[in-house]
C-alpha cells in the first residue's frame, strides 16, 4: 500500500485505539455568528476524551478530569455541520493519561477544524488518585496524531510551572500605606 493510500485510510476509518464521536452542529451550539460556541466546543471534545480514557482503561475506569491541557479551534463550523472527533490515548504514566482529540476535516477541507488534549487521573473508591489497570497503551504514532504526540510532549515540560510560587518561603511583600502628604501610588 502506497504512502499516500495509508494516509486515506489512517484517516477515513478510525483505528483499534481510537474512538469517533459524531455531532450534529444545533442551533443550541451556536454563537452569535451562527458557527460553534467555544463552549459547545470544548463539551464536543470533553465527551470524546472521556470515552476514549474510559474505553482505554476499560471496566476499572474510574477517571477524573485533571485538566485541559489545550484546545484549538481552527476553523468556523457553521450551524448544520455533521462533525467528526477522534479521540486517542497519548501518553500513559502510572495514574495519568493524556488524550487527544481531532476535528476530522470538514466537507472540502484539507486541515482539522479542532484538536486538544486532555488529562485524566484514575481516582480509587476514597477519590484519591490510583495507579491505572495493566494493559492501558498509547495509539502509535501515524500522522493523525504525530503532532499532538509533538506538543503533549512539548507542554509535558512546562508541568507545574504556575506552582512554584506557592511553595516560596518568603511571604509576599505587604503594602504599606503611603505616609501623610505622599502621593498615593494609584495616582499619576
């Protein structure tokens, strides 16, 4: 089979580790423009994260949102669209795995009109987090999901980094009111 007849198939027909979800764009979903609400959106791909971590993980799952790692919109879809999302298992650590999602491209387009990824914690019956089922695996590589393996990767370095001012020792500097007869520091 030729490179390109891979690419057609790899993306007409999802694969054993993939999950397609169809939505009908409603008017309910729609914004002002008469096109997806960022909302709708972000539920459109919400759902089609979580069945595809839940599928993955299977019987045992019992999966918690951690967080929206990221979530491009690419393209308007207009009120009336059937769309396509797949949804695929990343990354796998211990407890944690990433999800990523793909608008499929809409009628007479080339690109996605969205992507994101998502991370999901296995939580146990106290609700804290637990290590996953044995035999949760990530899809392979194809070009359907090379670049959010890419930037998954890329953002997997940034983890954490809005928390290190928490953990500082040193209280943040209080503000001292001006003295009489200063000029207050709102002021110009």
């Amino acid at each position: 089979m030729s490179a390109a007849a891979s690419t057609t198939t790899e993306t007409l027909s999802p694969g054993p580790r993939e999950t397609a979800n169809h939505r009908l764009v409603l008017p309910a979903d729609a914004n002002h423009y008469g096109t997806l609400y960022a909302g709708a959106l972000l539920q459109y791909g919400l759902e089609t994260a979580y069945a595809t971590a839940t599928r993955a993980v299977g019987p045992a799952a019992n999966l918690m949102l951690r967080r929206v790692i990221a979530l491009e919109c690419r393209q308007s879809v207009p009120v009336g669209s059937l769309v396509e999302i797949r949804g695929a298992v990343l990354s796998v650590r211990r407890g944690y795995l990433a999800v990523g999602v793909v608008g499929m491209p809409l009628s007479g387009q080339d690109l996605p009109w969205m992507d994101g990824l998502f991370g999901f914690a296995q939580v146990g019956p106290d609700g804290l987090p637990c290590e996953l089922p044995a035999g949760v695996e990530p899809v392979a590589a194809c070009s359907l999901w090379q670049p959010l393996i890419e930037r998954h990767a890329k953002l997997a370095k940034v983890r954490g980094a809005t928390a290190s001012w928490l953990n500082t020792k040193e209280p943040p500097p209080e503000e001292t009111p001006p003295a009489a007869g200063e000029p207050s520091r709102l002021t110009p």
